[in-house]
C-alpha cells in the first residue's frame, strides 16, 4: 500500500499524530511492504521545522535498512529555497518572507547556529518527480502541455516546485493522475488525472485550512486530521 502525505510546514506534532494513524490503517506498523510518499515542504511557517527534518532523516534511516516503510521524499519550494539560502544563491529574501525566518528559530532555540549539513545532505537527496502505485507525484504539479511521461522525464523544476497552473488547465495530455500538495485547497482534490492533497497544515487560522491529508493509493482513500502544532 502505498500513501502520499502532504506538506507538513514544520508542524511536527501533526506529522507523528498522521505516522501513528497510517500505522494503524496498515495493521498497526508501517513496514518494508508499505511505501510513503511525501510531497514535499517539510520546512518554514510551522514552529517546529528543524524537528521535522529530524523525523525525515530518521525515516530515511529506517528505510534504508528495511526496518520501516520505503520512504520517497520529494522536494517542495519552500526547501529549495532553504537550499538555495545555505547555497547563498538565489532571493535570501524570499525565504525569509516565506518562513525562513521560523525556520532559522526553530535551530536557534536548540542553541543551533548553523544549519546542519545533515539535514542540508537530506534535502539535497529529495527527488522532484517520482512514480508509486499507478500515479506521479511532484510538490507543485506538473505541465499540463506535457504528458506524464515526458514531465517524468524531463522535470522541469519551475513547473514541478511553483506552478498550480493545473487547477484550470486541460488535463486531457495526462495518461495518469498526479498527485501534488503546494495549493491550499479546503477539501482534498479528488480527480481522475489530479489528486491534490495540500490541505493547509501550517494554516490553522484560516477557514477551512489547518489539516494534514494523506491519501492511499490506489484505493484514494483521505486522511486528514486536524493540526495539533500551535502556529503563530
């Protein structure tokens, strides 16, 4: 079984309350035979993005040696951008109106004054396109010009990290659905060529927002639970 989890924006708490819940969906454990797909954003806006990282590294760990579910994690915007800051490349700006700024605390309050190289090395490793159980997946979506196959290919990353160009778009090209987060939506997206599973975590505060969704596949049965984080 295969399940896709939104972005996470540093919401920590929510995350392990979501991982305790798709261990009980499975029979209660999450094994080699299960594959977890996240979407990407693991950072900025929550209060506790050093920590979720954390949990990535260690669930890569466990992946690799077996002992967990196999884990793909795909790079969201908002960790490129993180990259692009530690690179110095890039609109540092940018990050820090995007919730940097949180990020860079969630380290200071563990008396941490640099970014740590292991979880830079983590991000690098993410992936920005990947296929799992009859469906694609990107952060942000893929070029609805394009088929899923050439966008498997040949990713584009301003397409695949920004766009959201195919809430509106033709979807005609696609021979399979697309699995994305990086769109707020209020209910998760449940299309034939498009399942949308950003259901704003991070945004408690907003209506209809402040749920982390997950999805199983092939099935598409949703998940989504309320955010347990307290966001500011």
């Amino acid at each position: 079984m295969t399940y896709a989890i939104g972005d996470v924006h540093g919401c920590v708490r929510t995350l392990d309350t979501m991982l305790g819940h798709l261990a009980d969906d499975a029979g209660g454990a999450l094994g080699p035979e299960h594959t977890l797909v996240f979407v990407g954003d693991y950072v900025d806006r929550g209060p506790s993005s050093a920590e979720v990282l954390d949990r990535m590294v260690e669930l890569e760990v466990a992946s690799d040696a077996g002992a967990g579910a196999r884990c793909v994690f795909l790079r969201g915007n908002h960790d490129q951008m993180m990259l692009d800051y530690a690179d110095g490349v890039g609109d540092s700006e940018l990050w820090w109106v995007n919730g940097g700024r949180t990020t860079l605390a969630s380290y200071e309050a563990r008396g941490e004054r640099h970014l740590p190289s292991e979880h830079l090395d983590f991000l690098r490793r993410t992936v920005l396109v990947a296929e799992a159980a009859g469906a694609a997946f990107a952060h942000a979506g893929f070029d609805t010009r394009r088929s899923v196959a050439d966008n498997l290919a040949d990713p584009d990353p301003r397409i695949v990290l920004w766009t959201r160009k195919h809430f509106d778009a033709d979807l005609s090209k696609w021979e399979m659905p697309v699995v994305c987060g990086h769109t707020p939506v209020s209910e998760p997206v449940n299309w034939p060529q498009l399942i949308a599973i950003d259901t704003g975590a991070v945004f408690p505060h907003r209506q209809g927002l402040g749920r982390l969704t997950a999805v199983s596949l092939p099935e598409r049965r949703f998940l989504s639970i309320p955010t347990v984080d307290v966001v500011g």
